[in-house]
C-alpha cells in the first residue's frame, strides 16, 4: 500500500516530466499547463499528508488516553485498600499498635508512595501530550495528597485527617475516570 499522496506524488513527477521535455522539444507554451498540473498535484499530496497525520495524532492521543484510564483505574483499586487498612487502624487506636499493626503501617505507606510516583508517571505524560492544562494540575495535586498520606502514614497518622486526605484522593480518581 502506498503512502498518502504518493500517487499525486507520482502523477506530479509525471507531469514535470512531459513538461521538461516539452521545453527540450521549444515548445514552452505547453510545458506551463503540465507545470500547473504537477503543482496541483503536489498541493493534493500535502494535503493528503496533513489529513494521514492529523488521523495519526487523534488515534496517539486517543492511546495516551485510554493508557491514563488504565492507569487511573489501576491506582483507584489500590488506593481503597489502603484507605480500608487506614480506618480499620485507626479504629484499633494508636495506642494499641503492636509490631504486626507498625509493620501494616509501613506496608500501607509503602503502597501510596508507589501510587504517588504512578501519579506523578501519569503526569509526565499528560505534560509530554500537552492538550490539556487542567488535568495536569489536578494530577500533580493527586500526587502531592498521595504522598502527604504516605509520610502520614509512616508517622503513624491514621485519623480523620489522613483519612479525609485519602477520600478526597479516591474522588479525585473517580472523577478523573469519569
């Protein structure tokens, strides 16, 4: 299959063609309208060209999207179990952590820190496609709300606080997905 434009491409080599030999042959008057025609041809080539690539960019941007759904998606299913691990701490009470609940602690502040640097991936990418503005800005906030809850949590942090932060996380995802 040939690339767009490249029959025009072809046709307008054809015409430069019959029209430099028309100038070898004296006869100019004629290699003018066989000039125009390649040039026309030429101008339907690029504009093939333009349409191919601007098809191209659509489906790239339509990709880069469905990757940030998947991604989204991926970082919402994580983060509600770490929100459920927050509150079922919180409601043992701080004062009654044993080295299994420290452990779970570390392990949950583990989790969000590899949330956030996914957030923080998703935002990398949103500034390399570069047709929104707001997204970025709501990502690059996700990511910073991710990682104030990891040092939260590692500090033992599980209350209304943290676990506000970490709602406002999930609605955030939610609506990033919607």
């Amino acid at each position: 299959q040939k690339s767009p434009g490249q029959k025009n491409v072809d046709q307008a080599q054809k015409e430069m063609e019959d029209a430099s030999e028309s100038l070898d042959s004296s006869k100019p008057q004629e290699a003018t309208p066989k000039q125009d025609r390649a040039v026309a041809e030429l101008e339907e080539a690029k504009k093939e060209l333009e349409e191919a690539l601007e098809q191209l960019r659509k489906e790239e941007r339509e990709e880069t999207l469905r990757d940030l759904e998947a991604r989204f998606r991926d970082m919402l299913l994580k983060q509600r179990p770490i929100n459920e691990g927050t509150m079922t701490l919180d409601q043992l009470g701080r004062e009654n952590f044993k080295r299994a609940e420290q452990l779970q602690l570390a392990d949950l502040a583990t989790n969000e820190r590899a949330l956030s640097e996914q957030a923080a991936t998703c935002l990398h990418i949103l500034d390399e496609e570069g047709t929104t503005v707001a997204f970025p800005r709501v990502v690059s906030q996700l990511s910073q709300d991710m990682g104030t809850v990891a040092d939260r949590l590692a500090g033992a942090e599980v209350g209304t606080l943290t676990q506000t932060i970490e709602q406002e996380i999930v609605d955030t995802l939610e609506q990033l997905l919607d």
